[in-house]
C-alpha cells in the first residue's frame, strides 16, 4: 500500500541540560545539535525506515534549513516530488530542550504556514493515488480538516495525530479511519468527566488513545478495552517517540496486521526509538523492531 503524510517539515534546534528551566531561569547547556524534525516529516521517515512506500506532502523555505531538510527525507527513502520551496519564508523551526529524561519544545512554523488549501488543491490528483494519508497539528488546523473532507468522499484512510493539542471537531473525528491522540489532547477533544474507557468505548477501533509509560489503549469491536503495554527502554531522548509510533502503528495497518499486532509493533519502534538522540536518528529499522519483538 501506498502511504502519504502532509504535514510539517522543521529543523530542530536541540538543546541538552540538566534539567528543564524554570521560568525566568537561565540554565548552562551541554550541547547544541540542528537535527532534521517536524512532526510530518518525522512520522515520514518513521514510516521509510519501516519499509514503507511514502511520499511526503508539505512545504519548505527557500533557504539551507530547507535544502538539508529535502536532502535528509530523500537519502531515507522519502519520495519529496511535491514538497514546496516558499519564497521570502523560512523553513519551520522547533527549540527543543532535552533534560530528565523529557523535553519541552517551542515551534516556529515558518513556511508550515503555506500548507494551505491551495497547496492541497495542487496535490489532490496526486493524493488520490495514496491509501492512506497521515496528518498532524502542525500546519493549519482548515488545511487539516479540508484534507480529512477530501479523503472522506474519496474513501481514501485517514490517521489524524491530533498534536499538538488542539480541538478537533466531531464531523471530523467521524470522518478520519484513526484518531490517535494522548490523555491530555483526548480531554481536549473530548471534555473533562468522561473516563478513557468512557470515550475509547464511543469509537471504537477508531479511537487510539496513547499513555506513555502505561502503553496505548483502543476499543476493539466487541466492546472490550485492548491496553497494549509500552516496551521498557533505557531512555535517551524521548523527542519523536510519538511520531514514530504513529508512523509505524501506519505501517502495519495498512500492511493488514490486526489492531493488537499493529499497536504492539508501534510500541516497540516507540520505545526502541527514544534509546537513542534525535528524533528522526534514533527511529528503528524494521529489521531492529523483528528481532526485538522476537527476542
């Protein structure tokens, strides 16, 4: 199966310390790295890395953040043809601070921007061909939601990672085959008061809802609460980890793998992805994921 994400393109600024600051603070750092990111383009390379056959969909400025970044996805397997280079716009930017074991992220979305319904109506023949197409938050919430209506009446799968947290609206929660969001952006969804088994039990299969050292969880059809448990990692750097069980949980659907097995394999990429730096340097191979699920 074919497989396209649209969604954001950055460079991550990455800082290490000790620990996260606080505000006002100002704390001395150990080190500084320019890592390719983006939560698009992290869950593209996620999905290559895996296997997969993906293009990714989105656009970049026409400055050297911007070339290293298509040079990047391109020598890892990512089809870019229809990546955009904006004029006058830099390409999008993430300030990330790795301390304890976490991280705390501040993002400019710069030519992420341009990811507007003009761009989409450019690539629709070309999104046509895809059957699935993986979203995020961090290009304009309309284009995301045009994206998902587009999809819908062309019966193509959508999985909407609705991060960073923002309010997804119920005609488009409908419409997506796969929302995956974490407790904190499920509230936000969905509203304060109702219970995770509450709101997995109303969308069933459809609802995937992640929870860090406790795993994920989903509805399977039956009405039953499948929880997958997270693989124990020795943590390095948690940035990507997200993104990378998106993009593997991606993989494997549309490789036809039942829900359980998907989600098991999303974890175990997750968590093999966060024992190394670097969000798109620390993703696994599927040939890592094997013989770690084997073992």
């Amino acid at each position: 199966m074919k497989l396209a994400v649209v969604g954001s393109i950055n460079m991550d600024m990455t800082v290490t310390a000790e620990r996260i600051p606080k505000k006002g603070e100002t704390l001395h750092g150990y080190n500084i790295h320019y890592i390719p990111g983006g939560k698009g383009a992290n869950q593209a390379v996620a999905m290559a890395k895996l296997g997969a056959d993906v293009e990714m969909f989105g656009c970049i400025g026409d400055d050297e953040n911007g070339q290293k970044l298509l040079a990047n996805l391109r020598e890892v397997g990512v089809k870019t043809e229809h990546i955009k280079t904006v004029k006058g716009i830099p390409t999008g930017i993430a300030m990330i601070t790795v301390a304890e074991n976490d991280n705390t992220i501040v993002v400019v979305p710069g030519a992420n921007g341009a990811v507007d319904r003009t761009y989409i109506d450019e690539v629709k023949p070309e999104l046509e061909k895809f059957d699935m197409v993986v979203l995020q938050h961090e290009i304009p919430l309309d284009t995301v939601h045009y994206i998902v209506d587009f999809c819908a009446k062309k019966k193509i799968q959508v999985v909407l990672n609705p991060a960073p947290a923002a309010e997804v609206p119920m005609d488009i929660v409908e419409k997506v085959t796969y929302l995956t969001p974490n407790e904190h952006e499920a509230v936000l969804i969905f509203g304060e008061g109702k219970s995770t088994e509450e709101i997995l039990k109303a969308y069933p299969e459809k609802l995937i809802i992640t929870q860090g050292s406790r795993g994920v969880s989903v509805c399977e059809k039956s009405g039953e609460i499948l929880t997958v448990p997270a693989r124990p990692a020795k943590v390095a750097d948690t940035t990507g980890a997200g993104d990378t069980l998106n993009g593997a949980f991606a993989v494997r659907r549309a490789a036809g793998d039942g829900l359980k097995e998907a989600l098991t394999y999303a974890n175990t990429a997750a968590s093999l992805s966060t024992e190394k730096f670097g969000a798109q340097s620390g993703m696994p191979t599927a040939e890592e994921v094997k013989q770690e699920l084997k073992g």
